[in-house]
C-alpha cells in the first residue's frame, strides 16, 4: 500500500490481517486460520479490507482522531486483537478489542469500525470473527 505523506513525515495506516492474528471462533471452540473453511477466509479478508477503508477516512473525523493517537504513540503493540459479532444483515452487534488507553480513543475506534453494515456473513460461519490490526508505514 503507497504511503500518503503528512504533516510529520510518512502515513502510518491500520492494516487488518484477516485470520492472520487468529481464528474465528465461537463459544470456547476456534478455528484456525489453516482449518477454516475457504469462503470463511474470504469473507475475513472481505471484511478485513472494509475495516481498513473505514479508517483511512480522511473526511471522517473520528477515524482521523484515531490515526493521529495512533502517530503520537508508536509503541503502541500490533496487533491489535479485534472480535466482531456481525448479524446476518451484516451490522456489528458486538465489538471487542483491549483499550488503546484513552477513551475517547476507544469510543472513535468503535465508532469508525461499526460505522456502516458489512456484507452478511455465511450462515455457516463461526462467531465472534478475529482479526489483527495492525498499524503500518
């Protein structure tokens, strides 16, 4: 992915790796990313690319906040562990992830992320959906 430039330098983007960071799961059970089914994968790495437009909004306030939290602090660990509920008319009912340490932070990720439906998920897929974010040059 080109880096745009910015005010201090090079653009650092979240990057959500589908699968990648673990697996999809539901209840105690996962299932890793090498045993889920193909058109699970595909549906991860579908979602995943949609997570990552949502925060490389540049007229979205919120997703900017998010973005320059994220360049004032470079230590932060990547990646960062996502879980999605996502209802079968594709809304988020459910979003986890660990607290970046700031709640309005929080509250603008969460935002950002539930902005808008995603696709509806296969019937058949394991819930919550995992994914990594992971923030790039």
């Amino acid at each position: 992915m080109a880096a745009a430039g910015h005010r201090n330098g090079a653009r650092r983007w979240w990057r959500p790796l589908a699968a990648l960071f673990g697996a999809l799961a539901l209840g105690s059970g996962s299932v890793s990313a090498q045993e889920a089914p193909a058109h699970w994968m595909a549906y991860a790495a579908a979602v995943g690319g949609q997570l990552q437009q949502r925060l490389q909004q540049g007229q979205d306030p919120q997703a900017q906040r998010v973005l320059a939290w994220l360049q004032a602090h470079p230590d932060m660990p990547a990646p960062l562990p996502v879980s999605l509920w996502i209802t079968a008319d594709g809304r988020i009912s459910k979003l986890a992830f660990d607290s970046l340490g700031d709640a309005q932070v929080d509250a603008d990720l969460r935002a950002t992320l539930q902005a808008s439906p995603l696709p509806a998920p296969p019937a058949d897929m394991r819930q919550p959906l995992r994914l990594g974010l992971v923030l790039t040059r």
